[in-house]
C-alpha cells in the first residue's frame, strides 16, 4: 500500500508539475495558494501546518509571492509577533485560474468512479491519515 500511494503521489505531481510551470509556479506555491483560498488571514504556523512545509521554505516563498503582489503579510494589532497571510485580488486571480487545471486533474483521477466509489475512495484516504494520525 505505502509504494502504490507514493506512486501516485508522484504521479499527481509530477501532472502538476509540467501544469504550473506554464504559469510560472511551483507546487509549493501552489500548496499556499490553495491553503489561502481555503480561508486566509492565517498564521504562518497554520499555513506551514496546512500546507505541509518547512518554514524556511514557506518564508523563502511568501517573499517571494509578496514581491510579486500574490500575498500580502500584516502583522496583528494585538498581537505583533504573529503575522498573519492574506491573498492579495492577484494572487487570488491566479487560484483561481489554476483551481481549473487542478480540479480537472482531480476528474481525471476520479474518471469512471461513481459518486458513491469518489465518496468512498475520499473517506478510505482520510482513514488512513487518521490511522496514522495526519486527519484531514
């Protein structure tokens, strides 16, 4: 089980992949796009959670998407040790173009399952992380 979900993984990726670097992203700005687009004004602590990074290279990215006008970081009035994440109107322009490149891969994965099989294959996956637990 463990080798067929690493090949799958790695087949999803590797899909991705070869998709965002047509618009100039990587898939870990694509996981801080996503985790954003979910509900932003977030900690970076939340994101590094949610997006499943380290938080060297979360830092490295959202300067990097800052400078870029995809995210803007503000610190909290009550609090100023923490910042907190927001998409900017670019960044969220950007989700949502590639939000349709994504959403097709996910149909393609899911082609020929009915909506009983995807229901059942989306709770067998979360039982597994909670197994593990990694709940979703």
């Amino acid at each position: 089980m463990p080798y067929l979900v690493a090949k799958l993984a790695w087949a999803l990726n590797a899909d991705l992949t070869d998709k965002l670097r047509h618009e100039g992203i990587n898939i870990a700005r694509w996981r801080i796009l996503a985790v954003l687009a979910m509900g932003d004004g977030i900690t970076i602590s939340e994101i590094i959670d949610r997006a499943m990074m380290q938080q060297s290279a979360l830092s490295r990215a959202l300067m990097t998407m800052e400078e870029e006008d995809y995210v803007r970081r503000v610190p909290r009035r009550d609090d100023g040790r923490y910042v907190d994440v927001f998409l900017t109107e670019r960044g969220r322009v950007l989700f949502n173009s590639l939000d349709a490149v994504v959403r097709q891969r996910q149909n393609r994965l899911l082609k020929g399952f009915s909506p009983q099989e995807t229901e059942t294959a989306f709770a067998l996956v979360r039982k597994m992380l909670g197994n593990l637990g990694k709940a979703e």
